[in-house]
C-alpha cells in the first residue's frame, strides 16, 4: 500500500486551550475514512491543519513523503489535497456552469493567471463532463443562490474536485439534506471519486452513512483520537460507544441486526 498522508504528534493549542493533541495518523491511497466526533472532538481542527487552513503547533504532516507543515491553503491543494466545506463555499451569484468555469481557471492558472479569459472551449467541455458526472447538468444555467441544499453541496464537492486530488477531504457533506435525499448524494459522490481513484476523507455525524460509505473510521475526542479501526469494529469499540454514537444508537442498530429484539 501506498501512503499519501502521514500525521505525527500533531498538537494545536489556543492559549491554555488545547484543540488537538497528538495525532497520529497514516492514510494510504485509495481509502475511504471517516471522522466521527462529537461537537468540538477535534475533526474540523484536524481537517483545517492538514489543509493549511489553521497552522499547527507543532508536529509533521507529510503527503506523498513531502513536509507540508506550514504550507497555505493554495500550495497544499496545488500539490493534491483539496477540500470542500460544511458551508457550500460557491459564487451564489453565478451559474453552475461559471461557478464550475471558475474553479476550473482558479486549478489551471498559468502565467497569465485569472486576466486570462474564462471561457473556451476546452474548458467548457471538462466542465459539462464534471456536470454530468456529479449528475447536476439539470442545473447547468441555474444560479448558484436559487440551488435547493443539496445541489449546492453536490456543486461545492465538484468545484473542489476539478484538480483530480490525491486526496479530497469532505465537511460534513450530508449536513442539511434530508434524509430522502443523503443516500443519493453520498452515491453520487462516491462514485465519482473513485472513478477518478481519489483518497477520501469526510467528517460525518450521521451514523447510518459512515455505515455504509467508509471503510476505516477515526473517532475523535477532546482532540485526541480514541479510535482507529475498520468501520465494524469502531462502531462497536466501548470509548466510541460511549463518547460519540452512543449507546442509544448502539442499541437501536443491534434490535435492528437481530430482527428487532435486543439479544445481546
């Protein structure tokens, strides 16, 4: 296996406040891995070090095997780990199409930089392709403002996927959808990443689609990591149960599994 992200004894304070502390994680290529936490755990701490979104306090961030501790937002995801956020980050203003167009200049600046014109028509092209891969070419002339939640979180997933990154790190991607529509939307995105063979990462607080979507899971509390397993064993690991999922939920799955009556 390959590994594309190594985090050693990675620290952030705020005063006398500690927000994360030593993190030690390995991620290799083509994982799936979610991050469970409760409010305040630690997982948008994390996510915001190794995007260069929040400077460490001390510690290594490593991908591909190049120190990356220190390094803005920009560089880093010019190297190949982008990011969306829990708050679609969009043109509300502009068309999906623009707001693609956009992204696409901003990923394939050159020395003439953004004075260069958006449109042409290869450009143009890579940005229906993209719409149809995240399944939004329905909304390609729609104005980004007048999107319902859940493509206007498909479309921030996509702007931040125009770079084809080694890694894509996901906010919450589910927060604020219904439940009708999280499963759907997790199917899209899924399945265009890895057709594109990209390492993922999400936060994620809804059980039901760690479940289902990840392979690996790291649990965060009070900024540490308490757990890093498979799925299957995290979910049933006694500090996760306790600190994050609950035992409500614990229980609940488990009369679920066993036909509805709790056997256990």
């Amino acid at each position: 296996m390959t590994v594309v992200l190594e985090v050693r004894d990675l620290q952030k304070t705020f005063g006398a406040v500690v927000a994360a502390k030593d993190i030690n994680v390995t991620v290799n290529k083509h994982e799936i891995v979610g991050i469970i936490g409760a409010n305040g755990a630690g997982k948008t701490t994390f996510v915001n070090m190794v995007t260069g979104y929040l400077k460490p306090s001390s510690g290594h961030i490593a991908f591909a095997g190049q120190n990356i501790m220190g390094l803005p937002p920009r560089e880093i995801t010019n190297l190949g780990i982008s990011r969306s956020f829990q708050v679609p980050q969009v043109f509300a203003s502009e068309t999906v199409f623009d707001n693609l167009q956009m992204a696409y200049a901003i990923a394939e600046e050159t020395g003439m930089g953004l004075l260069a014109p958006l449109h042409n028509e290869e450009r143009a092209a890579r940005v229906d392709d993209h719409l149809d891969r995240y399944k939004i070419t329905e909304y390609r002339n729609a104005v980004a403002s007048t999107l319902p939640q859940g493509i206007r979180k498909l479309l921030d997933i996509a702007m931040a996927a125009v770079s084809n990154p080694t890694i894509l790190m996901l906010d919450e991607p589910t927060s604020g959808i219904s439940v009708e529509e999280k499963f759907g939307l997790m199917d899209v995105v899924m399945g265009a990443l890895k057709e594109n063979e990209t390492t993922i990462l999400f936060i994620e607080h809804d059980m039901e689609i760690v479940e289902r979507y990840v392979s690996r899971v790291l649990a965060f509390y009070q900024g540490q990591i308490i757990c890093d397993a498979p799925t299957a064993e995290a979910m049933v690991d006694p500090g996760v149960r306790e600190f994050v999922i609950g035992e409500e939920y614990h229980r609940t799955r488990t009369e679920a599994a066993n036909g509805g009556t709790d056997n256990a």
